[in-house]
C-alpha cells in the first residue's frame, strides 16, 4: 500500500466539520505530524536514557516535576502559560542534557533526559503549548471534550 504526501494531506486536512480547527488552534493532519513527534521524542528520551544506565527510580520522581509550573496560574493565566510554556520548551532541556553529557555531569544528563521525554510524553497526549487566554487553549488545540 502507497500512498502520496498530498494523500495523506487531503484525508488528514481538517477539511470535515468533525476536525475543523478553531482559528488560532492547529487540527487534521498537521495535529497530528505534532502529536507523533511529541511521541518521537519521549522514544528518544528514554532511549538514550535507558542506553546511558541512569536510574529508573530518578525517572520516575522526576518525570512530573515541569507540571509544577502549572502552579504559576494561581498568579493568572499570562504568568501561567508563560511559566507552563517556559517548563514545556525543548530549548532548555536539551541545553541542559547536553551540559549534562559534555560535562560529565550525570544528575543534569539525566534530569535533562527526564524533561525531554515528559515534554513529548505531554505532547504526545496533546497537551501543547499555552496560550494566555486559557489553560485549555493550547498550540495543538484545546483541551477537554467541546
């Protein structure tokens, strides 16, 4: 079975009502190329977390720990998405895994393997970036049934 990109474009296009995307949010075959790279990326995370021998019981302590940037919504939804969004970009983490690695600094490796992986974890899931007007309004669409 082959099929074409334009194929997969237009069976994926959120050209039906059911995956119409609201202005501003990302739906159809887009959405989901972005949710299958969150995925790639916790695969790679823990791939090379796995082949580096770092401890699993660290893995599991720490994998929630950018969810705590959810607390800066107390402070409103601007502080909010931009503590959330700030905790959920690749840029940091991957600085920080490489510091790790180059630096023989195996606690920050890890910590940075962590991240990475809870990043695509929630990506994958579509939980996406934050937009300030609401917790649920997210780059990869809103969250929640609508």
């Amino acid at each position: 079975m082959t099929a074409s990109i334009s194929q997969i474009e237009l069976t994926a296009s959120p050209a039906s009502s059911a995956s119409r995307a609201e202005p501003g949010f990302v739906a159809g075959g887009v959405r989901l190329v972005l949710r299958l790279e969150g995925f790639a990326a916790f695969a790679a995370a823990l791939a090379f977390y796995a082949h580096a021998g770092l401890s699993w019981p660290s893995f599991a302590l720490l994998f929630f720990t950018p969810d705590l940037a959810m607390l800066a919504y107390f402070a409103g939804p601007r502080v909010g998405a931009a503590a959330y969004n700030l905790a959920h970009t690749h840029a940091l983490a991957l600085a920080l895994t490489l510091v790790g690695f180059f630096a023989d600094l195996p606690f920050a490796a890890a910590s940075g393997l962590i991240w990475i992986a809870h990043i695509g974890f929630d990506r994958a899931l579509g939980y996406g970036l934050k937009y300030p007007t609401a917790f649920g309004d997210t780059h990869l669409g809103r969250l929640g049934w609508r």
